[in-house]
C-alpha cells in the first residue's frame, strides 16, 4: 500500500472534528428520490492528483508523486496506478479522467508511444475488474508537446494535425476500454495570439472536422457515449476559439455536431471567462447540452485558472441547483483541482478531495431545499406570468404579427410597471436556506 497511513474516508456528520472523515457526503442519504452518490458521479483527476507536485513558474515542485519509483519510466506509470486506485478505493470515488498522456511517458516515436499506452492499459484495466472503478472520460493532451504551439485541430500545419487526429484516436480507444462514460476536447491551443497571422475560418472548419472524425471513429468502436466541449477563454492562448458556453454551443450548431457534443463546464473557466459558475451551467441547461462538470473554483484575486479544490457553499449550491433542475448529467464531477504548493504531503491529497466532495454534498443538500422551499422557483414562475395567458401567450405561440401588437399597445394607454424584481428579498431567502437553523 502506498498510503498505509490513510484511512478508508467515512461519512461522520457535520459535528464531527475528525480530518479524515466526510461532514456532508453521505452517499446513501436520499436527496430528492436518489442516493446522493447517484447524484454526485464523483471522479479523480489523474493529472493534478497523481502528477501535479507543487511546481510554478517562481519555484520547483513541493511534494513527491514519484510512489516509490523514478518518474518518467514505465515504473513510475504503474506506481502511479497502483497510488490512484488505492486513492480512489479509499474515498470511495468510482470514476478517473485522463489524458493519454498522463498515464505514459511519450516516447521518440508515435508507435513507441502507443506501445506504452497499451501497455499500460492493460494494467489499468486489471484494476477496473478488481475494483469497478471505471473512467468518466478521457481525452488526448493537444497542447503540450512543442508541435502544438500553433495549435492541434487549429494548427496552420497538415502535419500536426495528422499527429493529433493519431493521438485522438488513441485516446479514445483507451476511453471505450476502460468503460468512459464521456470523451472531451478541451482546446488549450486552439486559438490565437494575433489576428494578423491567423486564418479564422480555415481552423475553426479545421478543429469541426477533427471532432466530426472523432465522433464517426467513436462510435465505429462502440463509443456510445457523449463528447464534451470544455469552454476556456484565454490561457494559454490569449483568444480561444471555445470561449465561453454560448460560443461553443454556436459552434456546434454551426458545424452540425450538437446531436454528440454537450458541454463540459470548468468552474475557474467560467469565471476567467467574466461569467458566474451558475451562469455557464443556465446556458449550457438551458440548450440542452449540460454534461460534465470539472469542480474546482478560482482566485478572483488572480487572473489565471487556479483550479483551486471548492469550497464555497454559495457556488457548489447554485450548481447543484442547475444539476437538479436538468435532471441529473450524463457525465460526472471531475475535481480538476491540485492542492495548493505548501500543501504538499500524501495527507493533503485526501484532504482536497474531502473538502471537495464535501462542499458539492453540502451544495446537494442546500440546492434540494431552495427547491422543496420552492419560493423562488415560485417567485419567477409569477414574474413571467404573463407570458401564460393573453397576448403574451399568443406571442410564445407564435400566432402574433406586428401590426397586431402595435394595435395592443396602443390600447393599453401607459403600460403597466413591469414589477419589482425583488432582487434582495431572494438573497435573503437564499441566505436562510444556506444558514438558517
């Protein structure tokens, strides 16, 4: 065992002072007809958790994730498997995502480094059947390696992009084998520096038909699950072309691939992007195309993502309640999230992920009760009344033409006060849901 030391995490209740124990995660307390671990598809994020050592551009790297072997071998891959199911096992935690290449050093050759891939596939997929631990998505790293400073699917380069195509395919093998519920592009180069060397049109067309391919070799192999956009605004690139949630949901309609993709929505992104967590998830919702969650939030302080473990109970509630209100995600709660440098010992990696998964059971818990309250649901159903009978439902039928409501509103003389939005009333009702006794 690697952490010996570490207990099995257990739920102990919100007056519990022991570290090592869940206050709010319960995972067989019902919330609203479910267990809340059906509510709450919990995964680990083998790069941060496994890799992540604390290193910044002003210092080298704090805490030891070599697990007993020397980092950059085949060893060390295989310790870092053996480190991230204990882990998971431990917590409880049923789900891990990955890049292709956080599970193998890269090798000087593509073949090399698939061979490694398979290699250490198989010994992931002994774990899988020992503990049914499964992936909830994978995806291939298209932005690390120097060929993809110009990007990957955006790149001005036939040949980069035949490298990525080879590195999706791989990827996505890997995540059929260990039975992925969800396959993602996050674009971390797929934009731009300037426009005065950029052809816009060409690489967004360009980065639309790598997804297309993926999507038809996907489900050529059995991929029957959905693909995810990760919307980011900026960094590493300064423009990125999956900006926020609404611009990526208009590429994908755009492009024709709205009947695969859903969104995979980043807390920090969301608020790098200048928009609230709540914010993202209500679009993405709203259009249909809520799929995973990344649970991590941001500095506001700082300018740059992060990935911070949550904790703030106002956020993970007002997430849940989107969660809640779309019936659940087809993916899950991946914690894209790393301690901070100085905490940097095998106890500070439980630690994060209690707090973690603590503060969505605690979002979970509060975001059933604004909707069993239901004064706000409440209060917004009366705001928009109008549009329920008469003209206004007319106008939502689509059976209203303009002269006719030009003829209305000249009958209404002065229009009425649309009415007081109340806004500080429902923060403070929101207030006695999260801490009233």
């Amino acid at each position: 065992m690697i952490f010996e030391n570490i207990p099995e995490i257990r739920y102990a209740g919100p007056a519990s002072k022991e570290p090592f124990s869940f206050k709010f995660y319960d995972p067989e307390k019902i919330v609203l007809g479910k267990p809340m671990r059906e509510h709450l598809p919990f995964a680990m994020a083998w790069w941060h958790n496994l890799g992540a050592a604390g290193t910044d551009m002003f210092g080298s790297s704090t805490a030891d994730k070599s697990f007993g072997a020397e980092p950059g071998t085949m060893e060390h891959a295989r310790a870092k498997v053996d480190a991230g199911f204990e882990f998971m096992r431990k917590l409880g935690i049923k789900y891990f995502c990955f890049h292709d290449a956080d599970l193998a050093p890269q090798a000087e050759s593509l073949a090399e480094t698939e061979r490694r891939l398979d290699e250490i596939a198989d010994y992931i997929a002994q774990k899988i059947d020992e503990t049914g631990i499964k992936a909830l998505w994978g995806t291939a790293n298209l932005f690390g390696d120097p060929r993809y400073a110009n990007g990957a699917g955006s790149s001005n380069s036939a040949d980069v992009f035949c490298f990525a195509a080879a590195q999706v395919k791989k990827a996505l093998d890997l995540t059929v084998r260990f039975g992925g519920r969800g396959y993602v592009f996050w674009g971390g180069r797929e934009g731009y520096e300037t426009l005065l060397n950029t052809d816009v049109g060409l690489e967004q067309e360009n980065i639309a038909a790598l997804m297309r391919m993926a999507v038809e070799y996907g489900r050529s192999i059995g991929f029957k699950g959905d693909f995810y956009i990760e919307p980011k605004p900026k960094e590493p690139m300064k423009h990125q072309y999956d900006f926020d949630a609404a611009t990526a949901i208009g590429f994908l309609r755009r492009f024709g691939l709205d009947k695969d993709f859903k969104l995979n929505i980043e807390a920090n992104h969301a608020t790098l992007a200048g928009h609230t967590f709540q914010h993202e998830l209500r679009i993405a919702r709203e259009s249909g195309m809520l799929g995973s969650i990344d649970a991590n939030q941001g500095d506001m302080l700082l300018g740059w993502d992060t990935d911070e473990f949550p904790f703030d109970v106002y956020d993970t509630t007002m997430c849940m309640y989107e969660v809640l209100k779309a019936g659940g995600l087809t993916g899950g709660f991946n914690f894209d999230a790393k301690n901070r440098r100085p905490s940097y010992t095998p106890e500070d990696m439980f630690l994060g992920y209690i707090l973690g998964m603590d503060s969505f059971a605690l979002g979970l818990l509060k975001a059933a009760a604004i909707i069993e309250d239901g004064r706000i649901d409440g209060f917004v159903a009366a705001r928009y009344a109008s549009w329920r009978e008469g003209v206004g439902k007319k106008i939502r039928e689509g059976k209203a033409t303009l002269p006719e409501l030009a003829d209305y509103a000249r009958s209404l003389g002065k229009p009425a006060a649309p009415g007081s939005g109340r806004q500080e009333q429902l923060e403070s009702i929101l207030n006695s849901i999260l801490f009233g006794m």
